[in-house]
C-alpha cells in the first residue's frame, strides 16, 4: 500500500506531536507514525516540565524576563557549541509556537513552576526564580478509549496519586516543614475528590502527551501507531518519503514537503552506545523509552546526514531498581542536607546538590581517572532516612529488601564497617565525613560550594540553617547506595539548523529531511540550561520544522537559505478524530494503492 501526504512525522512524543499538529494548523496533509503500539515517547515518561523563555505563561506570571536576558543567559551555558543561529531560533519561536497553538488549541493549559531556578542562575542572564512551566492536570478520560495507549511514567506516585512537579518539591519535605504537609492535604483532596466524580487525573508527563494527543485528535490529524519506520525514500538526493511496517505489513507513505524525524535517541542501544560513549556504559541505566534504539538517527546517517554530540545526554545519577522497573533518577535526594557522594578512594568529588547532567560528567571523569568503576557512592545516616523521602519511600520506613539483597544498598553501624563493604579505605571515608561534617556546621562548603547556587537550594531542607543543603553525618547507622550515570536519553543526533533541516557533512542541506528531539544534536550543546531544556527545545523546533515546510512553495526550495518568515498561517479545517490504523487514513492523505 502507498499513500501520500504533505508532510511525514516519526515519533510520538512532544517533537512530532508539536510538529504534527503545527502541520495540520498550516493546513497542510499530515501523518504521524509511531514505532510503538503506545504514544508519547519519554515525553510520557517524564516530568513534563518545560523550558522556553519568555512564553506567555512566564509573562502571566510575570517573571521579569527577557529577550536579551534568555539570549545572554544561553549563551553563557551552551557557549560556541552549537551555532548562534539555532540557539536564536529557539528563542524567538519559542513564544511565538507557545501563542500560536494556544490560540488554536483547548487543551493548551500550563502553570509556571515558581522558584525551581535555572540550572545554572548565578551565570549571566539566569533566574533564581527560574523559567520552568508544566502542564495542568488534565482529566484522562477525556483520552476515552486512547487513554490505555499512552506511555507509562518512569515511576508512579504512591496511591496513584497525580502530583504536579510544585507539589514533588513540597512532599519531598513531608517530615520536614508545614508547606510539605499542606501540600500533602491538597493533593490528597484533589485524588479524594477524582475518586468521588470517577476522573482520571493525570500529571507531568502524560499530562503533556495527553494534551497533544487530544490536540491533534481535534485538527483530524492521523496517527498510526504500531508502525516502525523502516528507511527514508530518497530520490534524486532528496527524501520524498518513508518506508514503515505498520502492525507487521510494508506500507510505503510518500512526502510531498517533507519528513521529520523526531523518533528519540539511541538510549537502549547498547551497541550505538559503545560506539559513541566513552566510559561504563548500560541499557538498565536509562529512563528512556524502550523503544529508543536510535533507527531515526541511522536512517538519517544512511541519507547522508552528519551526527554530533553522539558521546553525550541528558544525564543524572540513578540508583538502580530492585526489581524490573526502570532507574530511579535522583533529583532532589542529592540536595538534602546529611549526605555525600564519593568515589572508590573514599573522598567527595563534586557538589552533589550540582545539576544532573554536570554531576554526571563529573562521575566519568572520576571513571576516566580510575577513581571510580563508573557508580559512585551516596552515603548518608539515620537521621537523613528518617527526615526526607528516599527512592520514593517515606521517611523512618524501611527500604525495601530487594535493594539489600542485590547489593545497591548496604547497610553497617560505623563508617568504617560501611567503607569495609565497599572495599574503600576506611580513614579515608571517616576523614572525608569529618571534613564534611566541619563544612556543615559552619555552613559553608569550602571544597565544592554546595548550597552556594539558588538551584541547590531548591531541593533543599529549609528547615536547616545556615545552609540547607549541610548537615553533619553523625548517627548510626550509615548506608551507602549505589549511584550510577544513569539519564532521561541521548542528547546526540543529526545536525540541524535554525529551520530544523538536517545537515550533510559539508554543511549542505539534506532536502525533504528535518529533525527534532533527541533525534537532532541538542541545542543545549553539553550543558542544561533548567528543568524542561529538552522538551522545550523539542517542541519549538517541532514547531519550525513545520513552519519551514509550509512556508515552502516546492519541495526544492528548502535548499535555499534564509526562507523569509511566512504570514499568519492558517488553520486546517477539522477532519475528525485521529486514526490508528493505516487503511483508515486514506482519506486524509492520497491512496495511491
């Protein structure tokens, strides 16, 4: 079977659904395929947070943003990684792709998450109060029967409970403050209340990919799921189409302005990671979606495409799981105050309360050096398990055994029995808490200047002064868990530019192909500029990539540069609801079967 469409989307997750559905806004024809019989991606999986600045939800709010800010701001976090064009064209379509589907879109509902900063607010142009929004919760039923077809979190609240990313950094103090305990309130009166009218709440993530799912479902745009995309359909140098198996059958979609890869990273590729990685490296470590092994990035390598910051991603120290679930991705445990991470000689190496990505980098130069096998060590003491939540466990109860069992967590009276089971030198351990334990009291973190920074204070107990991210290792017993580089995926892929056209190895563009996503070298170059820096930047150029298709006259016009901005677009008609299934789709695109 063959069908034909103006524009081609792969990938399920907030790139090709921002992309899709701008598409479709344009008035163009458009499909979207999914590898998996699920939807949303690592979007789905993840805490859905969002960073663009200067969107109309930060301006709601007024947060004292702005354009030469966030550009300087950029800039001094990305640097001359990736070229100033790209990262201006993320910020200037940002808002613009915010406002635009918001005015088109009903389900198009965010809140800012006030005071979870930028990850790095003491560079030039950072906020302390950070730039970070989210979506609403949104009432899954409105899904109807799609609602078992999005992708799973990473990890479930306790009770099915629908908690926001604001209300995550509240309960993480649970044991701790009045804040945390009110919010405890509301979120179980919210649940109370989902239970009492039969709603289906659902929150980070899924809240996002529902809102996208339901938006495309409105502009009729048809989605094929069970559909992996096989290769690219190259004619006379210039991609005209794709080749897929939908649900075990060759189906053959042709593009008459263009494809956007937008299928992730290479994550669960363990081949493509040694190949690229430098260091330990482990398909068990990553969050990733599943079905993330990298075939948008080959296929576009077989058209020709050049590939950049293959050796990197979107890291963070996890803890392995006890049982078959994913990582646990620790975010806030390494903020609070009564703990330390320290390498295979016994001493700390990094401010721990550091963003995730740069706590991972400096995890592998721990490796690189032989300091480290790659995992590092997370000791803390009685009194931190009983104050704070560890590895979604509530304060004082007991971690689960499975953990003990399979040695990511041991467990000894002293330090130095502690540092004998980690076969690490005891004095060294025992001199390193001292140390550690001075810095707390006085406040002040002489060696790495943790709590020094307004993101490490965030996660923080602000209960403990002066610093809220110190507090002495003193009460036995002590516990050492195992962190390794986990990550959310892989921030390497097919070189863009500012329209979202994939680049050859000449620095020519590849015509009929884009990228977004964790399919596309990330525009945060090795660094993260806040919460949400990958989802943000995968929607905005999304947003792009389908811009540039409709502003286009013929499919060779995209090889000349600098195509002028278009005119206020247009909105597609409605066409009914979204297709799962490729015979249905005939009527949307052009059956030439």
């Amino acid at each position: 079977m063959e069908f034909e469409f103006d524009v081609v989307v792969v990938g399920s997750g907030a790139a090709g659904m921002t992309a899709a559905l701008t598409a479709a806004y344009r008035g163009l024809s458009v499909t979207l395929i999914e590898k998996s019989r699920l939807f949303g991606g690592s979007t789905a999986r993840s805490g859905g947070g969002i960073w663009v600045p200067n969107n109309p939800v930060l301006k709601a709010a007024g947060v004292p943003d702005s354009p030469t800010m966030a550009k300087t701001y950029l800039k001094a976090v990305v640097g001359d990684r990736v070229p100033d064009a790209k990262q201006q064209a993320f910020l200037d379509n940002g808002p613009e792709m915010f406002e635009y589907i918001g005015t088109r879109s009903r389900y198009w509902e965010f809140d800012y998450d006030r005071g979870y900063s930028d990850y790095h607010p003491e560079f030039p142009g950072g906020l302390a109060q950070g730039r970070s929004i989210e979506p609403k919760v949104i009432d899954g039923r409105l899904l109807g029967g799609d609602l078992h077809k999005i992708n799973q979190p990473t990890m479930s609240a306790p009770g099915g409970l629908a908690i926001t990313v604001s209300d995550f950094h509240d309960l993480n103090m649970i044991a701790r403050t009045w804040t945390a305990k009110k919010t405890a309130v509301k979120v179980g009166a919210r649940t109370a209340l989902a239970l009492v009218k039969g709603a289906k709440p659902l929150s980070l993530g899924k809240a996002l990919a529902a809102r996208l799912w339901l938006s495309l479902r409105d502009a009729g745009v048809p989605v094929w799921l069970n559909t992996p995309l096989t290769e690219l359909i190259v004619e006379d140098g210039v991609v005209v189409g794709v080749r897929a198996e939908h649900e075990g059958k060759p189906v053959v979609i042709k593009a008459t302005r263009g494809v956007v890869l937008a299928a992730g990273g290479f994550e669960h590729n363990l081949e493509m990671r040694k190949k690229y990685i430098s260091g330990p490296q482990s398909t068990e470590w990553t969050v990733g979606a599943v079905e993330n092994v990298g075939e948008g990035i080959v296929a576009g390598q077989n058209a020709g495409a050049a590939v950049d910051l293959m050796d990197d991603a979107w890291w963070g120290p996890s803890v392995r799981s006890a049982t078959d679930r994913p990582p646990f991705f620790c975010l806030a445990e390494r903020a609070q105050p009564g703990a330390i991470m320290v390498n295979d000689e016994g001493e700390r190496f990094v401010n721990e309360s550091a963003p995730y990505v740069n706590v991972v980098h400096t995890m592998y130069e721990e490796a690189a050096a032989g300091r480290s096998t790659g995992p590092a060590h997370f000791i803390f003491d009685q009194d931190f398990r009983d104050h704070y939540l560890f590895l979604g466990n509530f304060p004082k109860r007991p971690l689960p055994q499975g953990y003990f069992d399979k040695g990511i967590i041991k467990q000894a009276d002293t330090l130095e029995e502690l540092a004998a089971q980690l076969n690490i030198p005891a004095g060294k351990l025992t001199a390193t808490v001292e140390r550690f334990n001075g810095f707390a009291k006085a406040g002040r973190d002489e060696d790495f200047q943790r709590g020094d920074s307004a993101y490490d204070r965030y996660y923080g107990d602000p209960t403990v002064k002066p610093n809220p991210n110190l507090a002495p290792l003193a009460r036995g017993p002590f516990y050492a868990v195992e962190m390794v580089p986990g990550d959310l995926g892989t921030k390497g892929g097919l070189v863009t530019d500012e329209h979202s056209r994939v680049l050859d190895e000449q620095g020519g563009v590849i015509a009929g192909l884009y990228a977004a996503g964790n399919n596309s070298a990330a525009v945060m170059g090795n660094d993260y500029a806040g919460a949400g820096a990958t989802i943000g930047p995968a929607m905005v150029f999304g947003y792009i990539a389908a811009n540039h298709m409709a502003d286009r006259e013929d499919a060779a016009a995209q090889a000349v540069p600098g195509v002028a901005k278009a005119a206020e677009p247009k909105r597609a008609a409605k066409r009914g609801g979204a297709v799962n299934g490729a015979a249905a789709t005939a009527g949307a695109g052009r059956n030439q079967g």
